[in-house]
C-alpha cells in the first residue's frame, strides 16, 4: 500500500517544482540560522537568491561528517533549543559522537517517513510489529516506533538483546512484521530454529531491515527462516534516522528516496563532481524539510546509483541500489559505526600499549564479529600470562565503553601486521555483501 | 648475587614460532641452560635462561622479535623424592607466592634445578636462605 498516494506518485515535474521550492526555502534559511552555512556560501560566492532552479543545487558547498564534529554539539542546528524536542546522537571517529535534533514538525515528518517505509513493506494498521531496534540515542528504535504508531499499527517496543524473551514475544505475541538489523534478523531466525520452531510457526509476514549493509542472499535466507517478505530500509541519523529510503515489496529492486523530503545525488568522491544518471559514486543529501539541523549536500560516503526508470508499485520517486560499500574507512558492525581511527585513540589512550594494530571482521554464522590484533612492544610486554590477558581484556573493555561493540582482542607478534610501502593494512573485512 | 637473570620472548601461537627462536640462538651459538614455555589459545611466552644474554637479547631484537628481562631465583635440591615439596613447604609457611617455576635436573651430580619467579624476590631469596637452602647465583648458572 502506498501511505501518502498525493506525494509518493507525484510526477516529476510537479516533484520538482515541490523540491525547488523547499530547496529555495532550506538555503534560506540556513543561511540566516547558521553561521557555518552563513560563511560557506559567502565564501563560495553564493547567495541564497541564486538557488533558481535544482540544477543549481550542484553550485552549493558539500556538508560533512567533520563539518558536524567541528560545529559538536549545537553549531549545525537552524532552530533555537527551545523549539527542539528531541535530540539523537551517531558515533563518531573521535569518541565524540554526531548530535542530531528534531523540532516537533521534525519527528511529524520522521513518522510519516517510517509510516510510508512500513507501508511500502506490507505492514498496515492491522499489524502488529516487533521492533527489535535499539531504543536510545540511536535513531534507529525511537525512528520505528512513531511511524509504526502514526500507521495505527500495534507496536511493541521490544529494543534489542535477550535474544530469548525476543523469541517467546515472536511467539506469544504474535507479531506479523518484524524490524531490526538484518543480521540481528538472521540471528533471531537461528535461535528460534534452536527453540524448535519451524518456519511457518510464527506469525511474521513483513520485515524491515535496515542500519547496515546486507545482500540478495540474506533477504532469500531470512525471508526462508522466517517465513515473511523482507525489505531494505535506509537512513542516516544526521540526514534524518531510517526512513530516508526504503524498498518497496512489489519490486524489492532498489530503495526508493523520499525525494519530496530529501534531494538525493551522486557524486565522484575524488573530483566530487555530480556523475550522470545511473553512474556509481558516492551518495550525497540535502534535506529540503528539516528544521532543526537542515544539511546542504551531506556526504554520506555511501557508494551506490540511483535508478530514474519507472517502478511497478507506482511511486515516481527515484530508486537507489543497495549500498554497496562506502568512500571511506568506516566499518558498520552489527549495526554499528566504527572507524579504525576510534580504535586507534583506544589504544593510544593506554600508555602500555603502541597503537599497531588491524582490525579483522568476519561474519560467524550471522553475526558480525570484531577481532582486534594488536603489536606487542617490549613497553607492553611481560612474562606473566595473566598481566598479557589483563591487557587484552583492557582493551576490548575500553572498546565496549566507547564504541558499543564487543571486540575479541589478540595480542600478535610485533610487526606481523602487513604493511604495504610501510603502511599498515588497518582493516580485513571478510563478509560479503 | 642471588638472582638469575631470564629472558622471556612473546610468541604468536603460530606453526615454528618456537623453531625460529632455536634457529636464531643456535645461530649465535647461544647455548640454552633452561627453558619454559607458558601459552595461552592465542600467544605463548617463551622463558629462557641462556649462557649470554646480553647476546641472545640483541639477536632475537635483530630479528623483531619483543624480548623481556625478568630476575628470576634458582636453587638446588636433591633430585629425590619430596625435594620439590621441601622448598614450597618452605615458602608456603613464610607466605611467599609463587609467580610460576621450572625446573631442570643437572647432568653431573644428583641435583635438581628449580627456577622460581617471585613477587617479592627479595623476600623470597631471605626465607630460602634461613632455611638453608642452596641459592644459585647467576654467573654460575650460566655457566652450568
């Protein structure tokens, strides 16, 4: 079903005339609200009054991750606090995290946003939905939980972990859609497989799974285990949560963009010239309705293209490919931001150890596991077994406390981490996507 | 002295690991007066005590291998039943806790060779010594 028919079928020319003009509104504004957006358009010569059709959206400046961490925590916001109702937070490279607000009109928006994702999947007001996503400071359980009620479907706001009271609530409850991380999916699958229940013996019809990179053979493998029809659902907390894209069941071939809220391109990360229709590049956003932190041309480092070609379910907005990798260093796991950079200060915060080290990402089964190599020097060093795996034990508790994931931490031979023309080779990721 | 010097080498628990150490120390014709290996799923560490080590250090380091340096304290006992359990009677009434030991049965004679790593080693060399056991010096380890 299509939860908004006015806007998600509206033919493009109309979509455009709706994009430039909140487009026109959002420069406007920003450059009115926020100083960084203030000195960057002077700085590039540009004057919100020139913003006279989209094809002048190319002329504005890129926003990006670093641009977030130097205006942390408030500086990107556009409205004062007091017209901010909620506040999110996403990890970021230095142990400090990415804070994202919302005013009122904000989380309307949001939840709309997730009403049409769930929509998009299947799930109606009849529904009841197990929301497996984790609810803090992550967007990705709060995100979920409005749009399911606005839909007028029953929520339980299960968040994650306890992977067996999940399975008697899969089980007692009843629920008919499911939405959490895909390999949180699988792994759920997999213990309910070990309670001795079959397939068809649950409920689940729908499933929305999204915060991390996965493939058609997951989709076929959940979709088997659980017996339900499962799509891909995308977002980013600093562009919105989840709900910025999403897949329809009808085709499952691509994640549309909800163009009418957020104008998406793409881009050469290198030259960062806009690349033609269809090309592969990296992905870039600018939201053309949020208040409270509104953002020009967002880099998102995720790597995929966008599809202009007709979809059969009806909705005109553009499609993007699954995302296929990113632009830069950072690793998702289990849902999870990580860049190598995080576990660099780890290391380089505890004085006995020397900050060489690879970071090994296999996934076991459906989980996504983390192994941590780290170069023992003659300053870590002793001839106690215990003192070595009190360190080892220091190290994957320092990454739990900052980075939220648990690391398994090998303590390895100096220099037997491969360098290349003396660079060490920070990142083995072995899951294929 | 009463101590005895040890040198101890971290080991990837990987296939010759240990084979490349021998092969280095054989190479510089370091002869290897007692050895212990404690390991773990992941690393191992290997101590030694060596005829040279200054020597023995530098070459293992020449070859990127991370080398430590521990006192350790040896002394003798009959090789006969309860010679062992003498020395820790010893020390388990004086409270003295034991980090790890070895031990090594001496070709000539009718000794045996036990290699203590204590917290307290000086503690430790005191109760040894007031009840009248053999503490080996260094120098003449080496040597043996």
């Amino acid at each position: 079903m299509i939860y908004n028919i006015e806007y998600e079928t509206l033919p493009r020319e109309a979509l455009e005339a709706v994009q430039l003009r909140r487009l026109q509104e959002t420069v406007e504004r920003v450059y009115a609200t926020v100083p960084f957006y203030k000195r960057k358009l002077d700085e590039a010569g540009i004057k919100p009054s020139d913003i006279r059709s989209l094809q002048d959206l190319k002329r504005l400046p890129f926003t990006t991750k670093q641009d977030l961490r130097d205006n942390y925590p408030y500086g990107m916001f556009a409205v004062p606090m007091e017209n901010v109702v909620r506040i999110h937070a996403s990890s970021g490279t230095t142990g400090k995290p990415t804070v994202v607000g919302y005013t009122a009109r904000d989380l309307q928006t949001w939840a709309e946003l997730i009403a049409r994702s769930l929509s998009a999947a299947g799930v109606t007001s009849g529904d009841i939905v197990h929301n497996s996503y984790g609810y803090g400071l992550f967007t990705g359980g709060l995100g979920i939980h409005q749009g399911a009620e606005l839909l007028g479907a029953s929520l339980i706001p299960v968040s994650g972990g306890n992977t067996k009271r999940q399975i008697l609530i899969m089980k007692d409850f009843g629920p008919t859609a499911l939405t959490c991380t895909p390999s949180y999916a699988l792994h759920l699958a997999e213990a309910a497989a070990e309670a001795g229940i079959k397939p068809g013996e649950l409920s689940l019809k729908y499933g929305v799974f999204g915060g991390e990179p996965w493939t058609e053979e997951m989709r076929k493998e959940i979709e088997a285990k659980l017996n339900l029809s499962a799509v891909d659902i995308y977002g980013l907390s600093e562009v919105m949560g989840p709900g910025v894209s999403v897949e329809c069941r009808e085709a499952k071939q691509g994640l549309h963009v909800f163009e009418d809220h957020f104008i998406p391109e793409i881009i050469n990360p290198v030259t960062q010239e806009v690349l033609p229709n269809g090309a592969q590049g990296e992905l870039v956003f600018t939201s053309i309705t949020k208040e409270a932190c509104p953002l020009i041309r967002y880099r998102t480092r995720d790597i995929t293209s966008l599809d202009r070609r007709p979809c059969i379910c009806g909705r005109t907005f553009v499609r993007m490919r699954k995302v296929s990798g990113r632009s830069d260093d950072m690793l998702i796991i289990r849902g999870v931001n990580v860049f190598p950079s995080q576990i660099e200060s780890v290391l380089m915060e505890m004085k006995e150890v020397e900050p060489h080290y690879q970071l090994v990402v296999n996934r076991e089964g459906t989980l996504d596991t983390l192994t941590v190599l780290v170069e023992v020097g003659e300053s870590v060093f002793s001839d106690e077994v215990r003192y070595l795996q009190a360190i080892e034990k220091k190290i994957a508790k320092n990454i739990k406390e900052l980075l939220g994931v648990s690391a398994n931490v090998k303590l390895v031979e100096p220099k037997s981490i491969a360098r290349s023309e003396g660079k060490a080779q920070r990142v083995i990721d072995n899951r294929k996507f | 002295m009463d101590r005895v010097e040890q040198i101890s080498v971290f080991l990837e628990n990987k296939a010759g690991r240990l084979a490349e150490v021998t092969r280095i120390l054989a190479d510089a014709k370091i002869n290897i007066r007692a050895l212990s290996l404690a390991d773990t799923s992941d690393f191992g560490i290997l101590r030694l005590i060596v005829n040279d080590n200054a020597k023995a250090k530098e070459e293992l380091r020449k070859n990127g291998f991370t080398v430590g340096k521990t006192d350790v304290v040896a002394c003798e006992v009959n090789d006969q039943p309860g010679g062992l359990h003498h020395i820790l009677k010893i020390l388990q009434k004086a409270n003295v806790n034991v980090e790890y030991m070895y031990a090594f049965v001496q070709q000539s004679g009718h000794n045996a060779v036990l290699i203590f790593r204590f917290d307290n080693l000086d503690d430790a060399v005191k109760v040894l010594k007031e009840n009248n056991v053999k503490v080996i010096p260094g120098e003449k380890l080496y040597t043996i």
